[in-house]
C-alpha cells in the first residue's frame, strides 16, 4: 500500500542483527545494506550503501548491554539517515536502556530515561516503537509518537499450546527484562534447580552461557514487531496489537 513515507526499509544496528533479519522476513524484505564499523579508539563508524532518499526508515536496535555502546551507535545511524533525507525515521527499541531510571528518587540524580528521549529525538527520531516499557509513562517523556507494544500475547500464546491442568503467573514487577538475562547464568546452578524452564522473548539476545542452556525457551516477538511496522508504514491502526 503507498504511503506518503515512500518505501519501507528496514535496517539492523550491532545489537541484535538476528532479530532484525526475523523482522524483515515476516515483511518480505531485505534488510537495509549499511556498513557498520569502529574506529580504533571505538568510535562508531556507519555508512549507508543505498539510496534511502524519501524513504520511511525503521531502525531496529535494542540498547541493552553494552547500553551506551548501543545507544550511541543508533544516535549514529539515524543522524545519518536524517542527513540523506529519509522521509520518516522510526526507532525500533525491543528494549529500552535507562527506562528503570525514570523518576528521582534520592537527591541530585538525573531522570535518565527522559534523557535518552531527548536524545533520540535530538539526533533525528520521528516515530519510536518499543516494547514492555518499565513504566507505561515513560511515552509521555518523548515530543514524537510512541507505539507502545507487550510481549504478552507471544507468551500467552506459547502457555495456552501447554498441557498444564493448572497454571498459575507470577511477576515482581514490571521491571523484568534485565532479569531474565541474570537468570540465564543462574539456572544451572543448585539453588535454582527447581526451574524446569525459563520463557523469555528474544527482544535482546542471549548471553553464550544462556543460548547454551537447555533450559531456556525463547519466543520470538519479530512477528509482534513486524505486524506494528506495517500498520505504521501504511497508516492503520496498530491498537489492536496492545493486548
């Protein structure tokens, strides 16, 4: 469908390129072809190798850990995608880094989350697209629309296909994504032998020592992502995905 935003392209950062590629498969596209490099000192290096000129460009790139290694390399990247004229940049954040940091709550510390808002929308964001916010306000810290998705549906999905006569859910908090990368090095040891599996989503990737655990089961969310980036690129409703 045309849309005022030009061609979709879909392009990947360092931090999670295997969901990326997932994400414009269920699109049926390529992934955008740039060259993302460093420098010696560890600068960012970033060039896009085709014409994006009027393009609606989405951007996929969780900041998680090396956070401010992945954050500035997007910062990079849609700077760049700004000066050659894209027609809508839209950030694609499966996690969002600072997001626990969203409210002083001692003396003379910073509101980090609303930092990286500004930002994101400093180095040329449009649109942000991002997943299981630690705190659902934190929309209200960007100038530029937020499309808000949960991961829940993946995983009631994944539990409705067990065959457990009783499930019962539990969650600390809101708070969880990092977790679920700390359980990954816990599960094999004796305290935590009780845990038969741990379901995460794949919003950031797995440690080496947590993808080479048989423990864990990873649901996929590209799907979840790439229906959003549709309906964003051809201006259709994206609520029916917030369930």
């Amino acid at each position: 469908m045309p849309t005022g935003f030009g061609e979709l392209k879909v392009f990947s950062g360092s931090a999670h390129p295997e969901l990326t590629r997932d994400i414009a498969s269920f699109l049926g596209v390529s992934v955008g072809q740039a060259r993302l490099r460093r420098f010696p000192d560890s600068e960012v290096s970033f060039q896009i190798d085709e014409n994006i000129r009027g393009t609606d460009v989405f951007v996929v790139q969780p900041t998680c850990a090396d956070v401010d290694r992945h954050l500035v390399e997007m910062c990079v990247m849609i700077d760049a995608f700004r000066r050659s004229s894209a027609s809508r940049i839209t950030a694609v954040l499966p996690y969002y880094g600072y997001a626990r940091q969203d409210r002083k709550d001692k003396p003379r510390v910073p509101i980090s989350a609303k930092l990286v808002a500004n930002v994101l929308s400093a180095a040329g964001t449009n649109r942000v697209l991002t997943m299981d916010l630690h705190k659902a306000q934190i929309q209200g810290f960007f100038d530029i629309p937020v499309d808000h998705l949960f991961a829940a549906p993946v995983i009631i999905d994944h539990l409705s296909r067990l065959d457990y006569p009783k499930l019962t859910l539990v969650s600390p908090d809101a708070g969880g994504a990092e977790r679920a990368r700390a359980y990954a090095k816990r599960l094999d040891d004796a305290r935590l032998a009780v845990i038969d599996k741990l379901i995460v989503t794949n919003t950031i990737p797995l440690s080496p020592a947590g993808a080479a655990c048989n423990k864990i089961v990873v649901l996929s969310v590209a799907r979840l992502l790439g229906q959003a980036i549709k309906s964003i690129h051809e201006e259709t409703s994206v609520s029916s995905l917030f369930v």
